[in-house]
C-alpha cells in the first residue's frame, strides 16, 4: 500500500499529465462521434452488447433531472473545484491517481457544459433486458476514480483501526 509515501508538489506533475491525457482522449473520441455520426444514430462495437450510440445529455450524472442544463453545470463546477482541492491536498499514489482520473473527466464533462451546455455521450452497454445508461471516456475515468478513492479509503480505514486497536 502507500502508507509512509507522500508526495510533494513536483511529484505531483505525472498525475497531472493522467488528467491531461484523460481529457485529450475523452475529447477526441467525442468529436469523432459528433463528426461520423447522426443524432440518435446507433453502431454495433460488439454484437449487442457494446454500442455506440450518439446522444446528447442535458441533465446531470446518469441522465438524473436536477434543474436542467444552468444547474448541472454549475454543479459539474462546484465538483471540478472539490476535485481540484483534492489534487491539491493529496498525498498518496493511489489517491492522486484516484483523483486525476476524477479531475480528468470532470473536466471533458465540463468542457462539453460550457459549450453545448449537454454532455455528449455514446458508449452503450446492454445485457439481454438490461441497458446501462449511455455514457463516454470521462464518465469512465469517473467512475474507475471513484472506486479507487473507496478502496483507498477502505484500505486507510482499516489500517487506522486496526493499528488503533493494537493499542
């Protein structure tokens, strides 16, 4: 685990080029869908498992209605400000990559905002009667982050509890 290495400002600087990457990526394949593809329009990757299906999302994470597009956006604001504070404050590997994936797609997410005022989404996953909601690269980068900042904290968790119970 990371427990004992900390990282400084310096060293900070790889995890920042994860969300640069993650950013550049989410934007290309966004536009490569925006540039081939209808509104609506729906391609087979794998069989019928794996689609890609170009729709625009007005509203917040997973098609959730908060107050529509001024809302979500300034939420994905407030968010992408959080996440940037935990750059900031991060200490650990894991963690800061935790949180460059989160900052990365934060801020494709927030691009798409400011521009369209929807996100742009495709990647489709349906299994027999079950279909996932239409999601894209910084979604994904999202939700891979979030599970690596719970098992951080479940790891972390664990250590202090368990170290504070040797005691």
């Amino acid at each position: 685990m990371d427990r004992g290495i900390t990282l400084g400002n310096k060293q900070k600087l790889p995890f920042l080029f994860i969300s640069i990457v993650i950013l550049v990526l989410d934007q290309i394949t966004k536009k490569m869908i925006v540039s081939t593809m209808w509104l609506g329009e729906s391609q087979r990757i794998i069989g019928d498992v794996v689609r890609f299906t170009y729709v625009r999302n007005p509203n917040s994470v997973f098609g959730l209605h908060i107050g529509g597009p001024i809302v979500s956006t300034a939420l994905t604001i407030v968010a992408f400000l959080f996440v940037v504070y935990l750059f900031i404050v991060a200490k650990t590997p894991i963690f800061l990559t935790a949180v460059s994936f989160i900052m990365g797609g934060a801020l494709g997410n927030l691009i798409d905002r400011v521009i369209y005022m929807e996100v742009v989404d495709f990647i489709e996953i349906v299994v027999g009667r079950f279909r996932w909601y239409t999601f894209n690269v910084a979604d994904s980068f999202v939700s891979i982050g979030i599970v690596l900042v719970l098992i951080h904290w479940f790891i972390e968790t664990r250590h202090v509890n368990s170290h504070s119970n040797s005691l």
